[in-house]
C-alpha cells in the first residue's frame, strides 16, 4: 500500500555542490561551493558544447544516457485509486540553514528537516531549488517555474517532489526567500530560520508519480518522481527575481518515457 506520512526528525546538512571550473574574470566568487576544480574538464550546463544535448558524453561516469531519464512529458496517465491522500504536512520549525547559488540553480539546504515515506520507505527532505521554465510538461504545457524538493532514503535513493508555479497573486514564502537574494554564482548565505514548508505546496495535493532520474549530471536513475497537479502562484516580479540570477532556461529538455507508466492518484 502506498502512502505518505510526514514527521519532524534530525537530518544531516547535504550542500549538493559540483565539481565547478568558475571563470574568475566573469564572477565574483566570496564563497565556493562544493568542490572547485582545477582540471580543465568541461563542465555542464545548460547552454551550446556543455548542454543538455551533450551531459551524457562529457559526464562520463553519468546516466545521462541512460533509459529511465527525466523530465518527461506528463501525459497518457493512469488513475489509481489505491495511491492514499498525500497529506503532506512538514513541520512549522523546519530549519533552513543555507542558500548557495552553485551556478545551475538557487538551492536552499535544511539543517532539520522532515521525511516522507514512500511505499514504506523514509525518505529525508535535504534542499530545494529552482527551474525556470519548469522541466516537466503536464499534458505538453509548460509552467514558468518548478520547484522540487529533494528527499533521500538510507540507501541513496530519491524521492523527488515537485511543485510547478505560474503567474498570479504574489507568494508569501517566495518573498521570504528571496530576502536572501541576490547570490553571485559560487555564494552561499546562511539563513538558520524556521521554514514552513507547507506553504509552498498547492492546497489541492492531487499527484502524478513516476519511476525517472536526477535531471542534471550525473542523471542518476533511481529517483521516485511526485508532481503535484495543481501549481502555487507567484507573482512575476518573484518569478523575474529569480530569472536575474540563475542560467537562462536552466531546464532538461523532456527525454523518452520508454514505456513507463505514470499514475495520476485518484482523489
Ligand atoms: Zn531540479
């Protein structure tokens, strides 16, 4: 039986870093994150030699190229009303501890954070960040913005639960993160402030589900997918804040479902 369950619990602080090779006549860097390279190894992003077209080739150690990959376009699903209502409730004193912006997206890290359980296993929430546009397409539309919320179970696998945002009235939590901003590419800035994490997710908890991957290097295919069918809002001066910082269009192109089902849950 699937279902969903939420508890307060301590987690381990995880910066998901990258090996970055910054070009320091282009950015200020005050802090770096992750490890900085010095090896000339290309590396990816999210435009022209070192594109998505291109991760599988100079990621040699990645699954970029491999057969469950991800994004996707969410269409052709299926209901199942066995999947439990997702009452996501994470706990008011989440703590964030950390913002950084590693030069592919704006990403906050949590100090202590929740879990959920999926199919029977604990996953812990470690961070959060942002695509803009949205990577997933639901029924071939694309949404201006996608948030997802990285959870890990014990064995290293991922559940992944994504939130889309259009354009509307303006986003309480959004504005409080982006106290924050801006960020130079290669900056962290501690937050250490409780987070509620339930304000960021729709009021209608109605989502698909699916078997795909991480959808930057190395791309790997072990993650459980969770999108919420309805998006937040935010207003477009949160959605242009957020744009100012990060690569231009810092999404995965949608990659083949290769016979994958995805499931719709029935409520
Ligand atoms: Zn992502």
């Amino acid at each position: 039986m699937k279902f969903f369950q939420i508890t307060l619990i301590t987690t381990f602080l995880v910066i998901v870093g990258c090996k970055e090779k910054y070009n320091t006549s282009t950015s200020k860097i005050q802090h770096h994150v992750g490890n900085v390279s010095s090896d000339s190894k290309l590396h990816w992003s999210y435009k022209g030699e070192t594109g998505p077209e291109h991760w599988k080739e100079i990621e040699k150690n990645s699954e970029c190229g491999g057969s469950i990959q991800s994004p996707i376009n969410i269409v052709n699903y299926v209901l199942d009303s066995t999947l439990h209502k997702f009452s996501v409730q994470y706990a008011a004193g989440t703590h964030i501890h950390d913002v950084v912006n590693n030069g592919h997206t704006i990403q906050y890290n949590f100090e202590v954070g929740d879990y959920v359980v999926f199919d029977n296993v604990k996953h812990t929430l470690r961070q959060f960040h942002i695509h803009e546009p949205a990577e997933h397409l639901i029924d071939g539309v694309r949404f201006p913005m996608e948030l997802h919320l990285v959870h890990q179970n014990d064995d290293g696998g991922y559940a992944v639960i994504s939130v889309m945002a259009k354009e509307g009235i303006s986003s309480e939590p959004f504005s409080f993160l982006e106290r924050f901003l801006p960020l130079e590419v290669g900056d962290k800035k501690t937050v250490d402030l409780e987070f509620d994490m339930n304000l960021s997710l729709p009021s209608d908890k109605t989502y698909f589900t699916y078997e795909g991957s991480l959808t930057t290097p190395p791309c790997t295919e072990n993650v459980q997918w969770i999108i919420f069918k309805e998006p937040i809002t935010v207003s477009l001066a949160q959605v242009d804040n957020i744009k100012k910082i990060m690569p231009l269009n810092n999404y995965r192109g949608i990659q083949p479902r290769n016979s994958r089902p995805v499931i719709l849950s029935d409520y």
